[in-house]
C-alpha cells in the first residue's frame, strides 16, 4: 500500500507540474513599481551597512522596481512567511525549496526570460533542491559551507581539526573545559551536522547521506545532540546575535556562516573558519518566485539581475559565499583575487547540501521525514 500511494502522490505531483510549467510566463513586461523579497540576512544589501556594498539601488533606478526586503534568520521561517503570502521571491535554501514546491508556494520559472541563465555554474544548473522532473522552480544564486567558526585565542596553536569540539566535552588548548562556550544552530536541519559527524566517526551505522536517516541511525544521531544539549550556551539563529556573543559573551567555537566571520575579522575579534575533517553541511540558495507573485515582472527582471557577475561577486565578498556565475570570481575588486577559493570554491564536493528529509527513501527500512525533525530537535533543544 506504502508503494502505491508513493506513486499516487508522485504521479498527482507529476500532473500539477505539467500543468503549471504549462503556464509559465511566456515574456517579461513593464515592472509593476515593486518586489517584495523574502531574504537571508546579508543577501540583498543598499549599501546602508557599507556603502561599497549596494546592488539594489541601480536596479532600482534602471528598472523602476522597488525592492522592498524581509529578512528571514531559518529555512522554517521562510517556509512559514512563503505560505502566509504577500511576497514575490524567496531566496531558498535546500532544506525549503522542496517543501514550497510540494506545497504549491512557488511557480516554475521560465528560462528563456533570464538571458544570463546560460552563465550558472553547471554543477547547479539541475540541482534537485529546485529542478523537479526537469522543471526549474528557480535561479541559484550563492552557495556556501556552514564553517566551524572559533576563537584563535583560544586555540592557540592547535587550530580545530574536527566538530568533536561542539559535540563532545573535552579540555581546550587554554587549559578549561568547552562547557557553556559553544554553540549550535538552532533549526532542525542541524540535525544533518550530527549526521555528518556520526557518518565519520560511527561507520558502523552505515549512514550514506545525512539527510536520509533510517530509524535506527536517526536515534543514535538523536543522542548526540541530546548530549551536546549539555555542551550549548545558546542555540542560534540569529547571525548578529552570534557576532555579539563572540564578542562580549565568550563564545569559542560554533558552526556558523562566512558572514559572521567575516564581520568579526573586520572589528579585530580573533576568530577564524575552517571546514573540519567530518565535512561541512551547507546552503545552495535559489531564488523562487510565489505561485501567486503580485509583481512578476519586476520579480522576473530581479532573477535576471542577481546573475550579474558584479552583484554575484559582491555579495560573495559580503557574505563569504561562492558566487553561482564563475565569471563573478574574476576582477571584482571587493572579493579579490582569490576571493572564490578563500570563500570555499574548490570545496563543492565535501559539502552535504541542505535538502529536505523525507521519509521514501533510498533505505528498505524508509526514512525519518522533516516533521519528525522539527518535533525532536524541539524538545531537545527544551532539554527532553
């Protein structure tokens, strides 16, 4: 029964897809004044917190399409904000993407309205997070790891090599316990980075993708975290938060994005990143336009602007992302020479992407699907 209904669903699911790439737009007109962005912190900047940093204010003026911007700090708040509705684009992480499309929140986009769709890095150009039976949901627009970020002070001349420094208690090379001074993130998906962690250091479980759990290797991930729960001074999801405690509150070490690091170095904190032995799970966002998107033209002309190699590179500066134009890792002059390798270029293929846990899997025994996730990491983040 199980087999049949999958195939229903995937069917039905395969019929509404049809449907709607059968309504995509055909052209992009006049802008209707406005886009309403639902947005990562950091992604779509005007040059308020750094004026070298501004790729909204000339799309303005050369569109007449007001960017009007909601920051969003997890993929569930997005996902929450995307069903509510009023907006036009989502900048989505893997780990929403699927679920905004199975849930009809987000139209197919048509590529032959984004001129630069030719210029996307090809390993993303398909990428299941946003292509479902060939159908494109969406335009890549950044990718990054989520680092380990740590206090060099700390650390001294012993530079962390491994996530066992958030996941299990030990002596720091400054002679005191990690207890309290870590920390990790807060949203359910961060239940993959044990994942990842056990992957490495419990072959014995036979976990192939962390993102694809089956019971009983779902539980041994569950009491990891139930012992980190003991280690974490503060969950977290709020990037400025994380800077400030950083900063004032002694934290030494966290999973975290480039964003935070780089602004920390920018104020002079001792803090550094690095993609520890185990791997790294990471982000490759896309920007998705709202099945019932007020403003598509203008919406249409913002996805075409995004795959601009100056904005691409910018932001990767601003960020500490990899741009998804290549063309973007040359002669930008805030990222640099180097600025794609310093930003993890050459790292692809050691990153588990953000995707949607879900229960019909590759795994005879099925898989524990995002719901459960989100109930689990609840409670272990209230202590059970």
């Amino acid at each position: 029964m199980k087999n049949a209904c999958t195939t229903l669903v995937a069917a039905a699911f395969m019929v509404t897809t049809m449907t709607a790439a059968a309504d995509m737009k055909k052209s992009v007109g006049t802008g209707e004044g406005q886009v309403n962005i639902v947005a990562w912190p950091g992604y779509i900047e005007r040059g308020q917190t750094d004026k070298s940093y501004d790729w909204v204010t000339g799309f303005e003026r050369e569109t007449g399409c007001k960017v009007q911007v909601k920051t969003a700090s997890t993929s569930d708040e997005m996902v929450a904000l995307m069903n509510e509705g009023g907006f036009d684009l989502v900048t989505a992480s893997g780990d929403a993407s699927l679920r905004i499309i199975l849930g009809d929140r987000v139209q197919p986009i048509n590529t032959d309205l984004i001129p630069s769709w030719d210029t996307i890095d090809e390993r993303l150009k398909e990428s299941p997070w946003h292509t479902v039976d060939g159908v494109h949901y969406g335009v890549p627009y950044q990718w990054g790891a989520n680092v380990l970020m740590y206090n060099t002070e700390t650390f001294k001349d012993q530079p962390p090599t491994s996530w066992r420094v958030v996941f299990e208690e030990m002596e720091l090379p400054d002679g005191t316990s990690n207890v309290g001074r870590v920390q990790a993130f807060d949203g359910a998906i961060y239940i993959a980075d044990a994942a990842l962690y056990l992957k490495f250091h419990q072959p014995e479980l036979g976990i192939d993708d962390p993102y694809e759990l089956n019971p009983e290797q779902y539980k041994a991930v569950l009491d990891l975290l139930r012992e980190q729960r003991k280690l974490v001074g503060r969950y977290w999801h709020d990037a400025f938060v994380q800077i400030d405690d950083f900063t004032n509150e002694g934290v030494i070490a966290s999973s975290a994005w480039p964003f935070q690091a780089n602004i920390l170095k920018a104020q002079g904190e001792p803090v550094a990143t690095v993609i520890p032995k185990e791997g790294a799970t990471g982000w490759a966002d896309t920007t998705m336009m709202h099945s019932e998107a007020a403003n598509p033209n203008c919406a249409y002309k913002w996805m075409e602007h995004s795959l601009n190699p100056k904005l691409q590179g910018d932001l990767a500066s601003w960020f500490g992302s990899v741009p998804v134009v290549l063309e973007a890792c040359k002669d930008n002059e805030l990222l640099g020479e180097n600025g794609c390798e310093t930003n993890g270029l050459q790292n692809f293929e050691r990153i588990s992407f953000w995707r949607t846990p879900v229960s019909n899997c590759s795994d005879p025994a099925g898989c524990v699907p995002y719901y459960r996730w989100v109930t689990d990491y609840i409670a272990i983040l209230g202590g059970r």
